[in-house]
C-alpha cells in the first residue's frame, strides 16, 4: 500500500474543509459547504487524468448520444464533480448535525404514497439509485422527516492494491463513521431472514437498484439478468425485486434531486410488477424500475454517480439511437 497518491491531494482538501466545517458553530455548517464544494469541483477537474477526462466525456457523449456541445459537456462535468463533491462535504458532516439541521436543507415529496402502501399492511420497498445524493444522506433524510427506514447496502470496500494509505487511514474513517450510526444491514451479510424481518413489521426497507455489473462480477453473480437500459443492456441484479416479491411488498421507485445546497427526495407512486417470478417477469419488473429512473438520467445527467465509472461503454451501445 503506497502513502499517497495522486488523487490523495483532492481528498487531502476534502478531510481539511472537512474538519474546519466541523468546527464551526452548527449555523455554519451547511451553509458554506456548497462554497467549499464549488472550490474542491475545479480543483477535482485540475487533477483529472487524461484518461479520466476521457471517460467521463465518452460516458456523457454515449448517454447524451452526443447531442451535445463541447461547451455543454465541461458544463456538466464540472456540475457533476461539484455535486460528488457536495455529496462527500455533507456526509461527513452528518454524524455532526441534528435532524432539525438535517430537515432544515431537505424535503420530502410523496409521502401520500408512502403512506397508502403502508396501509396494505406488507412493508414497503423504497426503491432508490446513485442519482442526486449519496444513499446515507437519503437515509438520514428520510429519518430526519419522520421516516423510519432500515437500508440494505453493500459493505464500504477498500481495494488494498488501489488505496493509499492516506485514503485508507483518514478518508475511509470518515465514510464508515457516518454508516454505523445509520440504520444499515449489509448486503450479502445479512440473511434473506433478516432483511425481510422489517417487512413483516410493515416496515420500510430502502435498496439501491442501479448497481449495474462489469463483465467480471456478472461471472460471479448468482442473480443477474440483462435489462435493456437507455441505448442497451444493462447487467442488473435482481434481489431489490425478487425481495418485495416474496413477501408481496409495495415497492415505491424513491430518487434524490440535488438543487444547489438542497436535497428533495421524491417518492413515487408503486411499480405494476408482473405475479409471476420467471425470468421474463424479472426482466419485465426490473425494466418498469429503470423507465422510472432513464429520464432523470438523461434530463440530469451531472447528479448521476456512475458517470465516472468505467463500465458504462459495456453497456451502451452507441449506435443505437433512441426511439
């Protein structure tokens, strides 16, 4: 594990203005952690590889279809590097805010919906996605508005050969802290049992149904199946349905909107999934979840946090034009 690393000095910014928010009086906090967020952007996109710059462009021209000017795209590169950045300020700032704090930045839309799927008496399955803002800000979002929720989430990685030690020892912390005071059962960890434990106490359940697959994990992955998705196909795991399926659970897409210092979480109507459980009703349902979440993408393009990665080329193709 190597001390530092190149992109160590961005994160090296984040874990100071970190502190210095942390530090002053709680009235403070949010309201210049968009400032701070607008500095660490440009510096994020200074330090940018090429290769980096690259991807990100490719990934935006693929999804956009390249209907888009040059100019359009620095635009929404450099907004989505200012809501990452967002994202990242105000969740190590969560451990430290009260939920009158945390309300006073954040709404909730569509709690009616919420409410008539509770009263079936099944639980309920907020189903989310890597859009607007990070799953444990959603998460105290939803508590800090009166919203009791138990999340199932994948456990924070570190890759050993990737991570420096810098990143390992002083920004990882600050991520794992805000989880353990998070209502959170850890995917792959947590029994089917335990997951559906809150279910039967009609209780709301929050799952993240983006989590599209590389190549090398759809060869590991036991329940996977191929959804068409945007230009493509996407490889999607099937567990954020095949769970309200088994115990005939309402299940609300629910989708952040980040508007400059202001987190609105909407909650929308339930999906029509199909009775069965073949495999063609699993692709049927998983396909409802993603025509919800498609225009989001493409009318905010910047708030969706897989337009960094490197997997996207996998599953759009750009020939096809859409319909």
């Amino acid at each position: 594990m190597n001390l530092l690393q190149k992109r160590d000095a961005g994160f090296a910014f984040y874990w100071v203005i970190t502190m210095v928010l942390s530090c002053l009086p709680a009235q403070y906090r949010l309201k210049h952690a968009l400032d701070a967020a607008r500095v660490c952007a440009r510096l994020s996109l200074l330090m940018l590889s090429a290769t980096e710059r690259r991807r990100i462009t490719r990934n935006l021209e693929l999804i956009l279809q390249k209907h888009c000017t040059t100019a359009d795209l620095s635009r929404t590169i450099l907004s989505h590097y200012e809501m990452h950045s967002w994202n990242f300020i105000v969740n190590a700032l969560l451990p430290r805010l009260s939920q009158s704090e945390i309300a006073s930045f954040s709404e909730v839309r569509g709690l009616e919906h919420l409410m008539a799927a509770k009263a079936e008496g099944r639980g309920v399955v907020l189903l989310s996605a890597h859009i607007g803002a990070h799953a444990y800000t959603i998460l105290a979002v939803l508590l800090a508005h009166g919203c009791p929720v138990t999340a199932v989430l994948g456990p924070e990685l570190i890759n050993e050969e990737d991570a420096s030690w810098f990143y390992a020892k002083l920004i990882a912390p600050i991520r794992s802290s805000t989880r353990s005071l998070l209502p959170i059962l850890e995917r792959g960890a947590a029994s089917p049992a335990d997951i559906g434990t809150p279910l039967l106490r009609n209780e709301t359940v929050f799952i993240l149904g983006d989590m599209h697959l590389t190549p090398k994990q759809v060869a590991q992955e036991r329940h996977a199946l191929p959804v068409p998705f945007l230009w493509g196909t996407a490889s999607v795991r099937t567990g954020p349905l095949r769970l309200p399926k088994l115990y005939g659970s309402p299940v609300l897409p629910t989708f952040a909107v980040r508007k400059e210092d202001r987190v609105i979480l909407e909650i929308e109507r339930p999906l029509r999934l199909s009775p069965g459980k073949t495999r063609d009703d699993l692709i049927a349902d998983l396909r409802a979840y993603l025509e919800r979440l498609e225009p989001r993408i493409l009318y905010t393009p910047e708030q969706w946090e897989h337009l960094r990665h490197d997997n996207i080329p996998n599953w759009i193709c750009a020939e096809q034009k859409p319909s």
